[in-house]
C-alpha cells in the first residue's frame, strides 16, 4: 500500500421538561482550529487580537499535496485555506488502533475522538467514574479521504482492509466511533445539516438532557476536507472569496474562505454542574431549530423570515429581552447576498427601536468556514467573550455594507476588542448557523454564575496524580502542567489536586507529586518531565490491599500529633479510643499521641501500659482513616499486639474489649512471670467472634482459622511463641496484587521490608507528607481511592487543565498517481 510521504511541514446544564430551560455550557470544550490555536485558549488569543489564521500556499506546495498543476496554476485559484497542523497525525496506540487501522481511516474521524477525549478531561470528568449517562451529537463534512485515497490505491483495494474501510469513513459512525473508544454509553448520533450541523447538534444534545435521555453531552463538528493543503478555485457565484480573505458586514465582501478544523463543546444541566463543582463558561438559556421550506429563491438560498423566526423562537424558549442581548455571532459568511439577510432577519427577530447596542461579529473572518464545525466555533467564541468580558474585534471590517443598513438596527461591527461591561443583567449573546438547504439553529447564552470560592479548610498539602499509556507522554504531561501552574496564578492547587484525582481516566504509567503550592508542584513535575526521569512502561494492577499493624515497637510519643490536627477522621477514631481508656489508665492518652509525656504532668512515661494503648489508638484511627478513603482492607497482618487491631477490625472482638486485651498484654510482658494463665482467663471473658476479614496469625505466620480466632489459647500462643514477622510477609505475597499498607511510623520496622516488596504504601503516620504520599503510592500500584472523601470537608472545584499529550504519527494512504481528480475539488 502506497503511503505519502510527509508534505509541506502541513496536512495537514437545567430542570426537568416543563420547568423553566436552562442548561449549562459546562468547562468541558475542546478544537483543533486553523494554524496558531491548537487549542481553545490560543483561539482565543487569536480572537482577541484580530488573528487571520489563513494560510497561503506555493504552487510547489500544492503541487506536492496532490493538487493538479493545470487546476493551481490558474489565476482563478486562490492558494489559501484555514487549514490545521497535523491532520494526517493520530494517536493510535492511544485509542487501540492497529497502524494499519488508523491509516484507513477518515482524518475527521480520528481528530474528532481526540477531541471529544480532551474535552471530556476539559470538563473535569472521566467517563469511566461518571454516574450518568454521556451522549454524543456530531458530524462531519462528506468524507473524502476514501474515494480519494484509498480507492485510488490499488494495494489498498487489493487488501483485505478494504472490506472493512466504511466504518471508518462513513459519516454515519461519526458519534458512535466517539462513543466506542471515549466509552460513552448515552445516546451517540450523527447529525448532517451541511454548516448549520454542529450547532444544530448542540440543540439537539440540550433537548436530550431537558428529557434525561443523558446526563452529560459532546456536541460538535468537524471538517477536513482533502487534500489537507488546500485552496479553491474562483467560481461564478461560489461562496469563496475571491481575494482569499473573508470580510463579513463590510462593503468589500465577496465571500468566505474554506476553513479545517473540530469543535466541541461538553452539556450539563446547570444544577448538576453546580452540584459538581464544575467550572462553567456559561449558561444556555434557549435554542431553537427550523426551516426555510420553500418560500425562497431557491434551494441554497437564505431566507429572512426563517431566520427571524428561529432567532424569536430562541429568544421566546430563553425567556430573555432581546435588548439584554450584547453580542451576536453570526453565520456571517461575508457573501453579498447572505450578510444582508442574516442582519434583516435579526433586526426584525430583536424588534426594537434601540440601535447600535448589540456588537455582531463572525468568526469565520478569522479561520474561515468549518462548514459542519462552523456552529460551535462560533459558539465557543461567544462563550469565551462571555467569560472574558470582553467583545472581540471583527477581522476585515473597514466599511459596512449599505446593504445590511446598520444604522437602522440594533448591531455594530465592532473593530477592536473592548471591555463588555455588565448591566442590569447579567452578559447575553446569540449564535448563529445556517445550513445550506435551510436548516436553520440559533442558542441564546448567557454568562456562567459566579464561581464558588475556592475551598476552605484543606490540607496545608496536596497529592497531584499523572498517568498515561507511556512513559514519553506522561513527561509531556509532567512538563504541560508544569507551565500550566507557573502561567495561571489563579488558580488554587487543591482544586488542581482534585480535578487530577476525580477528572483523568487512570493508565498503566502513573506517578504522583506531594506538594504545598504552585511553585513546590511545578518544580517536582519539571523533574518528572526531565529526559532521565521518563518511566518504563507500567504495570498498575494491583488488586487487594492488606494492613499490616506493626504494634507497639513502631510507636513514637509525637507520632500521631500532626495527623491529628489536620485529618477529622483520625480524631474521631482517637478520641473514642481515649475515652474507652481513660478509665483504665487514669489519664487521658491524647497527651501522649500529641506530645511526649514528660510535658504533661499526670502521665507516666515509665508506664508499660502507655506505648501499648497508644500504638493501638494511633494504628486503629489509621485503618479508619484509610478505610474512610476508601481503602478496605482484603486482609490483614499484625505484628505482637498489632494483632488485636486487626482482630478488632475483622470483627473478632469489639473496640472496648480490644483495647482492654491490648493493655493486659502490657501489664503481664511487663512484669508477671505467671502471667500467661491470667491472660487467658482474660480473653475467656470476652465474647469472641470468627474473623470477617482474613487475617494472619501471630501464632502460626498463615491464615488464622475461626476456631483459632475464638480459642483463648492462641491468644496466650500469640503472645508465648509467636512466629516471625517475615512469615506472615511470605504468605501474603504468595498472591499476585497484593499491597502491604503499614500502620507505622516507617523509620525502622516498616521502611526495610517495604523496601524489600512490590509496590507498597506505608501510612507514616509521623509527618502528613508521608500519609499522603502513601496515597498516592497506593494509586501508583493501581488501587482506587474515594477521591472526595479524601479532601473531607472541603469542597475543590473542577478546573482546566491541559489535557492528554496525544503520541502522533502520521497515518496516511495516498493515491497511487499521487495526484487528486479535478472534481474531487468541486466543493466551491
């Protein structure tokens, strides 16, 4: 199969139905827009600073993309096209494709996914943890890359792969292809409306969650026609300009310019985005869909009445004032028939006497048309004005058409961008896009709620998780984020932490960063980024964790102090364990969890019951602060009286009755040579229950037997013959996916043998840097933790991040001749 070689460094939210329409346009968006926005921040610094982001070709150029010589060399061809970097590229590994797989497939199929991919991480959510279901509403421009291409490859046609190539080209599995590598299990169709399509898939996405057909929703487009170098040639009364520069309302125009490129944008309904801690750009109030019919002059002609009435139908459904409108962005195609519509048709959709309030403008003046990506490039250019409070500047105006009769209506073309201050109400704005055919669809917007403040509370420390398919991209990541946090000084490094944890899917290649702020992550990610620091490939899958309680050799009098004063669910496991002893000892033993006795008058440092009970509150308050994260045990191993911990944890005696035990055992090691009677009388007197959860014996070093754990003799055993530690260790490991989590302090018992095992965590209890470390181990080996139980109280905001580095390739078949048919060109 014949492959092209590379060419020219280019190639290419809301209430239930019946209550008032609201949804909301959540953070979640994502494009690939002509050259300079790679993605939707850089598109909006081009917006705002007036970028054409046009490209203009040589003939060598062309020549080389497959262009015909004859057809380019023409003074009717005009050399210049909004075209995308790396359209021919694909992460293909990324999605499951075999190369071959990828190389048959249409272009826009595989820029979609990528996108819809970064904008489900744009939106703070994975599909994977999401509780709801995720739609997708899509479509793409006719596909030409198999007639083109692949049909004019003879090895190509030969294969077997050709069989196979139309779910990979059609447009009907546009949304469904989406939904199969993104895992999207909501409604997933294709909507075909030729350059009305993405926004007409925005109104149909907010239908489905007003109806709860899903709770989440993709909505886009994309176009790429080929050959991914472009141009056109200049035909009598074609949509094309002529001139190669698209001037929409201006006196000069004389048409569009072909533009590439994907757009999405991720639904909610508002309260669930609220109730999630989204980050929102903004609201949809209303939107509204209908046709020209036949009362025009002809099947590709517009129709002001159709306009006007879907702009009035939008507005009445928004329950706006068309006067609160600030900003409308048109179809604005800059064609001397079509300019002079679409303003009639809104002047009369607005009716009212005010003029010159309302800015118009049409991003299609930046990056050309996108034909079925047009709608939600325009969208997510007015969405971003909303949120910057600012109007943009319109490209190519000098001189308003009189035709369009500005001065008689409520809009002006602004040619600088300016400050949109807010009124009475909040900021509002209009999309427009009308299909070729009369498919028309207008959305009224309006400016997001003010965010929640940011949350109090938390830790003085945060756990920031990465992880990818490969070690090479998941420095690139490393490295993204790094500039992310050193350019954004807004943002707050708990929110950063949690969108990390609740809001990227998890790979086989993962590490994690402890960290205080910004500066601390950005300079332990740029170490992660590092050439020498990029990591083989993972093996994330461990299954089962086990608690390993080291005892009292493990306690430190100060040990538990900084946890305690920063983890609410450790207190409460420590505070209980106080008051059951605090008969038994005769003072309270927090004064020696949080500080060395001898400061605390009333202890005695000499007592041998003190070490015992406080290693056992300290190891218990861990295992329910881990447990309250999410992390249950599958078993458990206890050193000495580590044991009673987890006896007590595997429900074979109660709280009270283990902490008594664990005492006694102090008083008899410490000084009653006959003490190993007493003991057993002891234990006798407590009610005893078979074990829950799987445990290893002291006694044995194996698997503690329900008539063992009920037996007072093994206890007495337990505490005369115990076996070695690094028999229990053995046993647990006999089994693949196992994690030993200890409950120590981790400087002498605990480091050498973690040291020694597969991935393991170690809770070090001595310094919360430690415990949350320990997280992010446990999460590195492959463990899933309750993420919002993790930050407690407090409340973090999702928040935009940069998204996946995608590893491309280029993937490409090209026609044997390695030229391409003249009327394959015949889009204008």
């Amino acid at each position: 199969m014949r492959r092209g070689r590379s060419r020219g460094g280019r190639g290419g939210r809301g209430e239930r139905p019946g209550g008032r329409r609201r949804r909301a346009d959540r953070r979640g968006r994502a494009g690939r827009t002509p050259p300079g926005a790679a993605t939707i921040d850089e598109f909006w610094h081009n917006q705002r600073g007036g970028v054409e982001s046009v490209t203009w070709f040589t003939p060598e150029q062309l020549i080389e993309a497959g262009w015909p010589a004859e057809m380019v060399e023409k003074p009717s061809f005009v050399p210049a096209a909004g075209v995308i970097d790396g359209a021919d590229q694909f992460d293909a590994e990324f999605f499951g494709y075999s190369a071959r797989e990828a190389e048959i497939s249409d272009p826009q199929q595989r820029i979609f996914v990528e996108c819809a991919w970064h904008a489900l991480e744009d939106s703070g959510h994975d599909p994977s943890e999401f509780d709801g279901a995720i739609g997708v509403y899509a479509g793409c421009f006719a596909n030409k890359y198999l007639p083109l291409n692949l049909a004019a490859n003879a090895e190509f046609m030969r294969s077997p792969m050709a069989l196979s190539a139309r779910p990979y080209n059609d447009k009907d599995f546009l949304a469904t292809r989406a939904a199969y590598l993104c895992d999207l299990r909501g409604p997933a169709m294709s909507v075909q409306t030729a350059c009305s399509t993405s926004l007409v898939a925005v109104h149909l996405a907010c239908q489905a969650l007003l109806a709860y057909e899903c709770d989440m929703a993709l909505a886009g487009g994309v176009a790429l026609p080929i050959p991914l170098v472009s141009g056109y040639p200049v035909v009598a009364g074609s949509l094309f300009a002529p001139d190669g520069h698209c001037r929409p309302f201006d006196a000069a125009a004389t048409g569009t310019v072909p533009g590439y490129g994907a757009a999405i944008v991720v639904l909610r309904r508002l309260r669930d985005a609220v109730a999630d801690c989204d980050h929102i750009r903004a609201v949809i109030r209303g939107t509204a869909v209908n046709n020209d019919g036949s009362a025009k002059f002809g099947f590709t002609a517009p129709s002001v009445q159709a306009q006007a009435d879907v702009i009035a139908a939008a507005l009445s459904v928004a329950a706006v004032d068309p006067e609160t409108i600030g900003y409308v962005e048109a179809h604005g195609t800059a064609t001397t028939f079509g300019d002079p519509i679409e303003v009639a048709g809104l002047t009369q959709a607005f009716g009212t006497s005010r003029r010159g309030y309302c800015a118009l403008g049409s991003v299609k003046a930046n990056i050309g048309h996108l034909d079925a990506a047009a709608g939600v490039a325009g969208l997510a250019r007015a969405v971003l004005a909303l949120e910057h409070g600012e109007i943009p500047p319109s490209l190519n105006f000098e001189t308003p058409n009189p035709a369009l009769r500005l001065d008689r209506s409520p809009f002006y073309v602004p040619t600088t961008a300016r400050a949109w201050p807010r009124g009475t109400t909040p900021r509002r704005a209009g999309v427009s896009a009308f299909g070729v055919g009369g498919t028309n669809a207008h959305v009224v917007l309006e400016e997001a709620p003010a965010p929640r403040p940011a949350a109090t509370g938390g830790r003085d420390r945060q756990l920031l998780l990465l992880s990818a398919r490969t070690g090479e991209a998941l420095a690139a990541a490393a490295g993204r984020l790094a500039t992310h946090l050193d350019r954004d000084g807004d943002l707050d490094i708990a929110d950063v932490a949690y969108t990390l944890q609740t809001g990227r899917h998890r790979f086989s290649v993962r590490r994690h960063v402890v960290c205080r702020d910004r500066a601390e992550a950005a300079a332990a990610l740029r170490a992660l980024a590092a050439p020498e620091a990029v990591p083989a490939a993972g093996d994330a899958d461990a299954r089962q964790v086990v608690f390993v309680f080291p005892g009292s050799g493990s306690y430190r009098p100060d040990a538990a102090a900084e946890v305690y004063r920063g983890e609410p669910a450790f207190v409460a496991h420590v505070d209980e364990c106080a008051a059951l002893l605090r008969p038994r000892l005769g003072y309270d033993l927090r004064r020696l969890l949080l500080a060395p006795a001898r400061d605390h008058p009333g202890v005695d440092s000499a007592d041998p019951r003190a070490g015992a009970a406080a290693a056992f509150a300290t190891q218990w308050a861990l295992a329910g602060l881990w447990q309250s994260w999410g992390v249950r045990p599958t078993a458990m191993l206890g050193d000495g009286d580590g044991e009673y911990v987890a006896a007590c944890l595997a429900g074979v005696l109660d709280l009270a009755d283990a902490l008594d035990v664990t005492v006694a055992r102090a008083e008899i090691s410490a000084g009653e040579p006959e003490g190993l009677g007493r003991f057993a009388q002891i234990v006798a007197g407590y009610e005893r229950k078979p074990p829950q959860v799987p445990y290893i014996s002291g006694a044995t070093g194996t698997w503690i037997s329900p008539e063992e754990a009920v037996e007072p003799a093994h206890w007495v055993r337990q505490l005369d013959r115990p076996a070695p530690l690094a028999d229990g260790i053995r046993e647990i490991l006999r089994e693949p996916g196992r994690v030993p989590l200890f409950m120590g302090a981790g400087e002498t018992l605990t480091r050498p043998m973690v040291s020694s095992l597969p991935p393991a965590g170690d809770s070090g209890y001595g310094a919360l840097d430690h415990l949350i470390g320990a997280a992010g181990q446990l999460w590195e080996a492959g463990l899933k933790l309750d993420w919002r139980a993790f930050h407690g109280a407090a409340r973090p905001r999702r928040v935009p991040l940069p998204g996946y580095p995608f590893q491309r390739r280029r993937y490409w078949v090209a026609p044997d001749s390695g030229r391409y048919a003249p009327m394959g060109h015949g889009e204008a």
